[in-house]
C-alpha cells in the first residue's frame, strides 16, 4: 500500500501538483528539554495548490487504532502543530 501510495505521489510531482516528495522522514519530539520518542512520517510533501506542508501516514484501520499509534499522532500535533494526513 504505501509503494502505491509513492508511486501516486511520484505522478503528482512530475504533473507539478506537489512539491519535494521526501519518504521516511522522522518527527523528534521533545518536551521541557526530555527527548520522548521519534515518529516517522511515511511521506512528507508540499501541497502546491494550498503551499503547505503535508505530512502524510499510510495505515490500516488496525494501526490506526493502536494505542502507541494514537499517543504520537497527538504528541505531533501537540508539540509541532503538524496534522497527519492518513491515508
């Protein structure tokens, strides 16, 4: 699923609808100086339409119920203000 998924992204790019598709990219999140983890996005790109940044996660229904799953969507969202796009 997610070699399809970048494969789509790699069309968008060519077709210039995104920008700087990068895989793999890790989110370290710290608090108060204390490293808690790192998670990692499965694709980061910019949206060329709205000029943000994407952040984009692809998961199963299963996974995106787990709860280590769930605790580090928020702590990304709490610490960095970065909404995971799940797909």
């Amino acid at each position: 699923k997610e070699a399809r998924r970048w494969q789509d992204l790699v069309m968008l790019h060519k077709a210039g609808k995104i920008g700087r598709p990068d895989c793999q990219v890790p989110v370290s999140c710290d608090f108060n100086g204390q490293h808690i983890c790192n998670w990692i996005a499965d694709f980061v790109y910019l949206d060329m339409l709205t000029g943000k940044v994407v952040y984009e996660d692809v998961k199963s229904e299963v996974t995106r119920k787990l709860p280590v799953y769930r605790i580090k969507r928020k702590l990304v969202k709490a610490l960095h203000g970065i909404e995971i796009l799940e797909t």
